[in-house]
C-alpha cells in the first residue's frame, strides 16, 4: 500500500456559533467561540491520517501564535511533516467561520502563507508507484501541477477537490484522475445550468466537465450522497442521514477518506460508501480537523 500526500492548505479555523447567520450590517450576540486548526488541506490530510498510516503534509504556516498552535495539533497526529515549512515572512491562513443553529455555515479564508506554496516545496517529495497525491485549490496551482506532474511520471494517482472553485491553469485537469466536486462546482467547471439534483440530470455537466475518457468525475450532494461517472457507468451511492452539528470540513473529510480507500484497493462503489459514513460521523462534532473519525468509528458505522 503506498503512501498518500496531501499538498495541503492550513490555517487556524476562529468558529462563531450565531443563532442565524449575519444579513449585510447585521449584528449578531454569539454562543461559542472556537479556535481550531482546518484549512482544506490540514482536513483532508488528518481525515486520511486517522484512517491509515503513511499519510505526508506539505505546506507552510506562519512563524506565529496561530501556526505555533498548528503545528503542535499537527505532531499530535498521524502524519509525516517533513515537508511542513515555517514561513518567516507571511502569516499563518486564517478561516473566520460563522455556524448557526442549523448547521449552516459562512466562511471567510485569509489564505496568507498558504499562498506562498511554490513548486520548489514539492521538487524533494519522495514519491513511488502506488502512492494517492492530493491536492485542494487553496494552495497555488502552479505548485499543485508540478507535484502531480511527478506524481503521474512515478505512477501515482492524483485526487484533486478545486475548491474554492476557479480556473484550472493550463495543464493541471489533464493530470488529474479523481476529481471530487459539489453540485455548485460542477455548475461552474462544466459551464452547464445544474437545475435538478438528481443522477440523470447530472450526468451531462459531469460528462463536459471529464477531460479524460478514464477521468473519474465525482459529485458530492451532501446528506443525498454521491454520484460519480466512471467511464460510461454513472452510479448513485446514497447519503446517510444524521443529527448535524456542524458541516464544516464534511467534504474535506470525504476527499481524504475516498482516497484513503482508494489508496487502499478498495472498488470505487465501496471506498464512495466509506467516505460517506466517514463525513456523516465528522458532521456531528464542533470543528473541521478535529472532527474528522477514527478507523474503528468509521468501521463500526458501516
């Protein structure tokens, strides 16, 4: 079983729980207050990390409190930080997140040091036939492209979530072999209207996003599940309903348990299937990294 490695973005979350979120010029009295290390990245690498072992970082936090305070949750886990780099000259990403009594949720990235990700950081990786590389759109594309250019060279498959959606640079969807997207990702990448969230309506934007007949087009629609295009079959994998707490990092949480299971030979159908039970476990705690499951929690909800 190879390794996985997440080029990944990292910030300190500051939550707000607020009974509803804030309208233009609204002020709101808020119930909680929580500091905990996320980014899109650091989520999906501790959400693979609590499931397996052999999970790599790359990234860069601040010479701060914040990343001071990163870095020591990091060590706590299960992951190699080799390739973690304390930048001297920008500070630590920061997410301001507001969450409201149902769950709902509206963010704010400061990205900072995130941003500072370069292809230099990713030329030294050690990567090897078997490995899962992976990668979310919160760290520049130019240093996601050069790690997924060694990736494909060594035989390795990418995994990519482009989230917050925007432009592939040129070169990088070509290089990509699983591409995870919500239904409002899909809308803009494939630049089709997706006006029906069901399997059959999704299908045609899924089909113009793939830039690659073997390109994997995965579609994640929250408590409904997930609908993916593997080649010419479209399978629909149900959603499991649960008591939410709070859905941040739910879609983080799934990108790194599906590539968990695929880095472990799963069928695609059943790593779909565990990646769901594992974000419906990580949407009923407080918090994004730190609420990512356990193997046993994951295994014992299948």
């Amino acid at each position: 079983m190879g390794k996985i490695i997440v080029l990944a973005s990292i910030s300190m979350d500051i939550i707000a729980r607020t009974p509803t979120l804030p309208q233009p010029g609204e002020t709101l009295f808020g119930h909680e207050l929580h500091y905990i290390p996320g980014g899109k990245g650091d989520n999906q690498a501790v959400a693979a990390s609590r499931l397996r072992d052999g999970v790599v970082m790359i990234g860069r936090i601040g010479d701060d409190g914040f990343g001071h305070d990163v870095k020591a949750f990091l060590s706590k886990e299960n992951l190699d930080l080799t390739y973690l780099k304390i930048d001297p000259e920008a500070p630590t990403g920061i997410a301001i997140i507001a969450v409201d009594d149902n769950s709902e949720n509206a963010i704010i990235v400061i990205s900072a040091a995130n941003m500072r990700v370069a292809p230099e950081d990713v030329a030294d990786v050690r990567i090897a036939a078997g490995d899962t590389v992976l990668a979310p759109f919160e760290v520049p594309q130019e240093a996601t492209k050069a790690l997924f250019q060694r990736a494909k060279a060594a035989g390795a498959t990418t995994v990519i979530n482009p989230a917050p959606a925007k432009p592939f640079i040129e070169g990088l969807q070509e290089l990509v072999d699983v591409l995870i997207v919500n239904e409002t990702e899909l809308a803009i990448f494939s630049g089709m209207a997706v006006n029906e969230i069901t399997p059959e309506a999704l299908e045609g934007p899924m089909r113009q996003m793939r830039v690659r007949d073997d390109q994997i087009i995965v579609v994640t629609l929250g408590s409904a599940g997930v609908v993916y295009l593997d080649g010419d079959e479209r399978v629909y994998v149900p959603g499991r309903k649960v008591a939410a707490v709070d859905t941040t990092g739910a879609g983080d949480c799934f990108t790194g348990s599906l590539a968990t299971a695929l880095s472990e030979g799963m069928p695609l159908e059943q790593a779909v299937h565990f990646a769901n039970v594992a974000a419906s476990l990580s949407v009923q705690k407080i918090g994004a990294s730190a609420s990512m499951p356990y193997r046993a929690d994951v295994d014992a909800a299948l």
